[in-house]
C-alpha cells in the first residue's frame, strides 16, 4: 500500500501537470510556500497543514481524499453540485422584515 506522502506526491505532480502549472506559480496561487510543495512533491513531508489540503484540493477541484489516496469520497465537492434551480417549484417562501420600522418602535419615555 503506498504510504500518504508518496501518494501526495504522485497525485500533486499528476495534478500540476494536468493543469501545466510548475511549484512556483501553484504556490503563488495556493499562498503555500515554494518550499512547502517542493518537499510535498519529493515525498520528504509526512504531515501536511490541514489549510494546505485545503487550498490544494480548492485550487485543483478535488477532494483531500483524491490528493492523499488517487481515490475521491462518495461524497462530491460542494462546488461542483447544481445548485440553480434545485428548489424551483418546491418551496415559496415570504420572508418580512425582521427588525421593526421606526413608526412600530415604541419609546419609553
């Protein structure tokens, strides 16, 4: 079974190669450091920040599961669902102002 970091790094390299990107301009992209994806591209990191995953597999339009394991969840990006139209004919809603206009406020006085 292939251990995460070197998962992370043939999922990454296949990733930036997709999308023709090289590790200085995915780092500006993602806002994580050169250094940092160099280390995650040889496989040299075991650990990875949590709001690296995430930058990565925004960036990409993947889940973390794919990054760490070449597999994506059963469950699919929240970005990638149709979202227009999806309560079309479901559901009329009135929403009324919340906060009360001046003439109901009453003062104590």
């Amino acid at each position: 079974m292939m251990d995460a970091a070197n998962s992370l790094c043939k999922n990454l390299k296949q990733l930036m190669d997709q999308q023709q990107i090289n590790s200085a301009n995915l780092s500006k992209a993602t806002g994580i450091p050169k250094s940092t994806i160099s280390s995650y591209l040889s496989g040299e990191k075991a650990s990875y920040a949590p709001e690296h995953l995430l930058s990565l597999s925004s960036f990409f339009e993947v889940t973390i599961d794919f990054l760490l394991s070449g597999q994506e969840s059963d469950f699919a990006l929240l970005n990638t669902l149709k979202t227009e139209g999806l309560f079309e004919g479901w559901l009329k809603v009135r929403i009324e102002r919340a906060v009360p206009s001046k003439s109901t406020v009453r003062r104590k006085g």
